[in-house]
C-alpha cells in the first residue's frame, strides 16, 4: 500500500478562554458545510471537548444510487456504485501526518447517513419507499479539513488547518488558514443576547403525518404480526412539523440547556440544517475498540426526587421493559461480533439508569476488538440501523416499518458523526433530532412494540421522547 504522506495538520493553540464553544460557532461557522459538535457526559457534565467545523468546500452526497462529489462549487463527480466503496476509497487515498494523539478529532467526513441507506446495505430493503417528503440525500458528509477544538477543561481553542502536501503552496495556504482562523475569532463581533421564555408548547400547531388514530393502528397491526410469530419486535414512528423560522442556532441554544445530552449537535448542510440532542451512540470505533451502548426502556422524569425515584424503580421493575432491553444487548453483542475478534466481545455495563431533561432510560454498554480484516465502515454497516430504531428480527422489522409508515424516514433513525482521518469512527442515532427545511420545523419519534404492547402507552412515549425539541423551540420569542 502506498503510505507516501498526502495531508499534514498543522495545529495551533491559543487561549480562549473567554469564548464559549456557541461563540466560536458564531463567529468560524454558521453557513452552508458548517458544524458545531458537543457532548454532555452522563446527563450532567460538559465533556472537555467541543469540535467547530469551519463552512467546507468539498462534500460528497448520495441520493437514490447517484454519488455526487463536489469541491469548490464544482463537480469533481457523478456517477452510480457502491456509495460505501466510494467513501472508503476517498478516505483510503488521504495519508495525513501529525494528527494530534490528544484530541478527539482534527479533521475527516462530517455529516450524516440517513435511515433509508439501508437499501444499500441489506438487498431485501433495497427498494425504498416511493414516498419521500423530505426529499434528503441517503448520505451526506463534507470534507473538513479546518477545524476548532475547544478544550474546556484548559479554556483553549486548538485551530487546526490540514495542508495539501501534493501541493507547492499547501503548506503556506494551510498557515494562512490558520492565520484568518485566529484573526476572525478575536475580532469585534456583535452577537445579540437569545431571549428565551417560558416553554409554552400549546404556541404550536404542530401537523401529525400519522395521528394518533393512525399510530395505534399500526400498533395493533403490528402486535398481529408479532402474535403470528412474524417479528419479535418493531419500532413505528410518526413524525410532526410546525412553521418555524428562527435560526438553527437559536434552537440548538435552547436545547443544549433544556436537554442536554451525550451528543448535541447543529450541522448546516446547504438547504437544510440538523439540530439535535441524542443520547444514544450507534457505534464507536477508538483505536480499534468498538463500543455499541442500547438504550430501552424510558419513564417520563419525576417531578421530586421521591417520584423520579419511584418511576426509576418502577421501569427497572417493567417485565415488557426489561425483556425489550435484553434482547437489545443480545443485538447489540450479535451486531459487533460479526465485525470484531472472537471472544473480545462483552457487555461492560447492564442495565443503568440514565436521566434527561425529560425522560429516563435504561442502558447498556457493549464493547469489542475490530477484527484485523476490518474497519469503521463495517462497523456502521454491522450495527445500522440500530435495534432501537428498527425491532428483532431486524430485516424483517425494517420491512414491517417501510409498509406501515406514511413516508421515508430521512435522516430520523439515521447516524450522525464523524469518520476522522485518522480512521476513527463517532457516531450518534438521529434521534432527539429536529430537521429545518424550507420553514419547518420536522421531528420524529417512535416506540417499541412487542406483543403485549398499549397502543395508548406508546402513543404517549413518542409524545415524550418529541418534548425536549418541542419545548426548546417553544421557548424562542
């Protein structure tokens, strides 16, 4: 294999400690191919690194078979294949040198797989619901070569700019990069104050493509197929929409305070923008660990410690709950055994309680060593989509939810994250996740249900895991 250095980062610390993670986004970020990634540990605690992707030129996208590349506002490419193997060429063909050890990314694909490039993974779903309201592409990542690490804990900002070493002048354009990097983060900027006021989520309308009507159907068709031994578990979503018109970023400011979670995340990707607060990982890969982390099994938050207590008690005590969860880890552990080295494979953490703003999960934590034949890309494909968005048997879950759902699920159910050069792999399910497009305002949200499910019961579960995005958005006046 040619290893000949492509790509150098060169990195650049500056103190910064009086600007936040938010700030940094406004000043570096905020337009087309730009993101601002976060992550808050156990329900509580800012991790030590937040990651600002500056406005990218280059990006790549697939939609119904076709892959695009474009650079500059130019297309590079257009062509039909194997998206996979387009992605794991162009990741394969960058050698890229001093990465630093000590941060958690410095560069590499940013974006998204949506919910339907699944039809590129598994044949029997290959035929994709004709219904697409959202009209998203199937996968969609730029190409993020100038990237802001914030490191909180230090109150330092590392600018990091990853020069073209095929190129005479990649050093000296990288340095520039890093030049106008620190330049525009220390100059005057007039950022007026977010007023947020109380959470008034009767200020929408918001528009059901389901109903509740409907969604209990499916459920009830669903526990048919269930009863005829067809499917041990399916996950039905519905999705909402309201008029909305306020920046991605006021939303996301919002939601980082009510709802703050393992992975927030603003990503504007050109006609549209992501916000969202998940608190489940569809896979990490770290220096060939793999790490899948179920989460099944939710109560709405108490409103005393006494009550919040009570109803963590009563979830750990839910028969239908804990069944669901348990078969989720063997999912979870049967995912990742295909792609990582016999017997590496164990559950590290069963069963724990993790609290949100809103609602209370159980999960589990499962982790392995990546095979030597394999690497991130096959992870992501062993593991999506996730049991938690899907059911058991997966395949046959999946066909179930394309002939009852209304529509194409877009990015809802899909991964975020990123592919660093390094070859690390970080990636959250699209859950707890709003999509703006064209003055709307789209979030989706599903249950599981098994063969003793209350079609009531999990109505109301998708109405609570909407909240957080509802109320966040009703706080903007």
């Amino acid at each position: 294999m040619n290893t000949d250095i492509t790509h150098r980062v060169l990195r650049r610390k500056v103190l910064a400690d009086t600007l936040t993670p938010v700030a940094i986004y406004q000043r570096l970020g905020n337009a087309p191919y730009s993101y601002l990634l976060e992550s808050v540990e156990g329900g509580e605690r800012w991790a030590r690194f937040s990651v600002v992707g500056l406005p990218a030129d280059e990006w790549i996208q697939v939609k119904n078979g076709e892959i695009v590349h474009q650079r500059d506002g130019v297309e590079i490419s257009r062509h039909s294949g194997d998206p996979f193997a387009f992605l794991e060429a162009f990741h394969a063909q960058r050698h890229v040198a001093d990465i630093p050890e000590d941060l958690p990314f410095s560069g590499g694909l940013v974006g998204y797989f949506a919910y339907d490039c699944i039809g590129y993974i598994e044949k029997r779903l290959a035929k994709r619901p004709t219904n697409d309201v959202l009209q998203l592409p199937d996968m969609l990542f730029c190409v993020s070569d100038a990237v802001v690490v914030m490191d909180n804990l230090r109150g330092e900002a590392n600018l990091l700019a990853i020069a073209d070493c095929r190129k005479a002048e990649g050093i000296a354009q990288a340095e520039a990069k890093l030049d106008a990097m620190q330049a525009t983060l220390f100059a005057p900027f007039a950022s007026a104050p977010l007023a947020l006021g109380e959470a008034k989520a009767e200020r929408f309308r918001p528009q059901y493509e389901m109903g509740e009507d409907g969604y209990k159907a499916v459920v009830n068709k669903i526990k048919d197929y269930v009863a005829a031994g067809d499917v041990m578990q399916v996950v039905p979503s519905q999705r909402l929409h309201i008029d909305f018109d306020r920046p991605a970023l006021d939303l996301y400011r919002a939601l980082r305070i009510t709802n703050p979670s393992p992975y927030m995340y603003v990503l504007n990707m050109g006609d549209h923008e992501i916000v969202g607060s998940s608190p489940e990982i569809l896979a990490r890969v770290e220096n060939r660990k793999v790490t899948v982390r179920p989460i099944a099994g939710t109560r709405k938050r108490g409103q005393t410690m006494e009550e919040d207590l009570a109803l963590e008690a009563d979830l750990l005590a839910d028969e239908k709950e804990l069944a669901e969860h348990t078969m989720l880890i063997d999912l979870g552990r049967n995912d990742i055994g295909r792609v990582c080295k016999t017997g590496s494979v164990k559950v590290t953490e069963k069963m724990g309680i993790e609290r949100y703003s809103h609602v209370m999960h159980i999960v589990s934590n499962v982790e392995g060593e990546l095979a030597d034949n394999a690497g991130a890309l096959d992870v992501f494909k062993a593991t999506f989509p996730a049991g938690t968005l899907s059911g058991a048997s997966k395949v046959r879950a999946m066909e179930i939810i394309d002939e009852v759902e209304l529509s194409r699920r877009g990015i809802y159910g899909g991964a975020i994250g990123y592919w660093a050069w390094k070859g690390n792999m970080d990636l959250a399910i699209a859950i707890r996740t709003g999509l703006i497009k064209n003055g709307k305002l789209y979030a989706q949200a599903g249950a599981g249900v098994v063969y003793d499910s209350n079609p009531d019961s999990e109505w109301q579960e998708t109405l609570n895991k909407l909240g957080a995005l509802i109320k966040a958005a009703s706080m903007l006046i």
